[in-house]
C-alpha cells in the first residue's frame, strides 16, 4: 500500500511539471507565430536599405571610409531564459573559432542575455552585459539598450569595428560586421544611367544611411535569434512533454500493478477468514 501511494504521489507530481512545461511549449509556440509576422517586415526594410545603399555606392564609393585595422567588438546575442538546449554554448564555441581565425590583442564583448553572461562570468574581455528578450513586445526595448552601450563604447575608442555573432538558423550560427557596414557593396555594378539626386553632400547622406541601417540590422537580428531561441525551447519541450508522457504512463502501469495485488491480498484474506468460519462453526 505504501509503495503504491508514493508512485502515485509521483505521478501526481508528473503530471503537475507536464502541464507547466505544456504550457512553456504553447507560449514558446505563440511567440514563432508573432516572430514570424514582424521578421518579414523587418527583413523588407532591411533589403530595401542594402538596395538604396548599393544604388548610392555604385556613383559615391569612396564615401566609405578607408579600412583600417581597428579593435573589434563582438556582440553576442544569447538567450534570456533556459530550455533551449545548448543555444549558448554553441554561440560561444563559434565565438572562440572565429578569435582563431581572426586573432586580435583586445577583442570587447557585448554579451546579451542573462544565460549567457553565467557562461561568460569573470570574462577579462565582456564589456558589457544586456538582460535579453523574453517576448516579442522586449525587442524595442532590448534595441535601445544596445545602441545606448554601442554608443559609449565607441565614444571611448577611436576605431572600432562592430561584428554580431548570433543564431541565424536551427544549426546556422553566422557572423555579421555591422559597423563600417556595406563592405560588399563598395563596387557594385551601376544599375542606372543617372546617379541618385541628393539633397545633402554624400557623405552627410551615407552617414544617416548608417544610422538606419544600423537599428534595421539591429531588429532583424534580434528577431531571428529570438526565433531560433523559441524553436529550440518548443523542440526541447516537446521532447521533454513527451519523456513525462512515458514516464507517467509507466508509473500509471506499476500502480495499476500494485493495486491488482491488493486486491488479490484482500480477496485471499477473505477466504482464509471464510474457511476459518466454515472449520469452526459457533
């Protein structure tokens, strides 16, 4: 009797952390649906950008400064809850491949997320840590706290190159240089007769084209990763849903067991009892 109660207590208890994580899995659900409408838009705005910049660099390319070897600055776009397997570390190993690779003296990290800082806790390189985005309504937020530690950061520094490591894909984990941007538009091919009329100097009109290509790219970013993040945690949930299933089901199978050798105890006491009666009648 003892053992089957605490199997049931157990599964009672199973069944508990399955509705929770059921519901995780519903609002992570919730959450790619919402993702899915805002990306598209911002990925629009973001071609039309390159599209307008490409129009502009194919008549002014040397309005793009001259690179120049700069201190780089890393910002990593982590997660701000767990449940999503390991979505953070898999961002730091790429991190570490591309120092290998692109090996600098003083490379700054901006890491984003607070599952990510635990990883990078007492990191000499981390210039600053962001709390990320839970939900869809976080990102604008999120946004402006970015630009506000960009924005020192570059104030402090003379030159300074700006990468973005994130998650672009379920397995797909990319690097993206955000500041000086259209690198790979500088000598595009002119596909009109006619250069685009300006009515401030190109230079002036490559910088405010920066700004928005800035917050932009910035968006899109913050939105795909968000994306992968709650793909992650709806496959990491589901498979977790699923294991409390079994395990319930299992757990469910014992106590029906159990309970069937009661019964059987029970309805043997009673005939013992029965012929007990029937041997020595009063």
């Amino acid at each position: 009797m003892t053992r089957r109660r605490n199997l049931e207590r157990h599964r009672h208890s199973l069944v508990e952390i399955r509705e929770i994580l059921n519901s995780m899995k519903i609002l992570a659900y919730m959450e790619t649906r919402k993702l899915i409408r805002c990306l598209d838009a911002q990925r629009a705005v973001v071609a039309s950008i390159n599209e307008v910049a490409a129009d502009f660099l194919s008549f002014y390319p040397d309005t793009l400064p001259e690179q120049e070897a700069a201190m780089p600055l890393y910002l990593l776009i982590g997660t701000e809850r767990g449940f999503c397997g390991n979505f953070n570390r898999a961002l730091l190993a790429h991190l570490e491949a591309v120092l290998q690779a692109h090996p600098s003296d003083c490379p700054r990290l901006i890491a984003v997320g607070r599952k990510l800082h635990t990883l990078l806790e007492g990191d000499a390189r981390v210039a600053a840590v962001i709390n990320g985005a839970s939900v869809v309504e976080e990102v604008t937020t999120l946004l402006g706290e970015v630009v506000n530690e960009l924005t020192m950061l570059l104030d402090r520094q003379d030159v300074l190159t700006v990468f973005c490591i994130y998650h672009k894909g379920e397995d797909d984990i990319v690097l993206q240089q955000l500041l000086p941007p259209f690198r790979d538009l500088q000598h595009g091919p002119q596909r009109f007769p006619y250069p685009p009329l300006l009515n401030q100097s190109p230079r002036r009109f490559l910088t405010d084209l920066t700004d928005h290509h800035l917050l932009a790219a910035l968006y899109e970013i913050l939105y795909t990763s968000l994306m992968v993040e709650n793909r992650r945690r709806l496959t990491h949930l589901e498979g977790a849903v699923n294991h409390l299933d079994n395990e319930s089901a299992q757990l469910a199978r014992q106590c029906n067991a159990l309970r069937q050798e009661e019964i059987i105890e029970e309805i043997e006491v009673i005939l013992l009892s029965a012929t007990g009666s029937d041997e020595n009648p009063r």
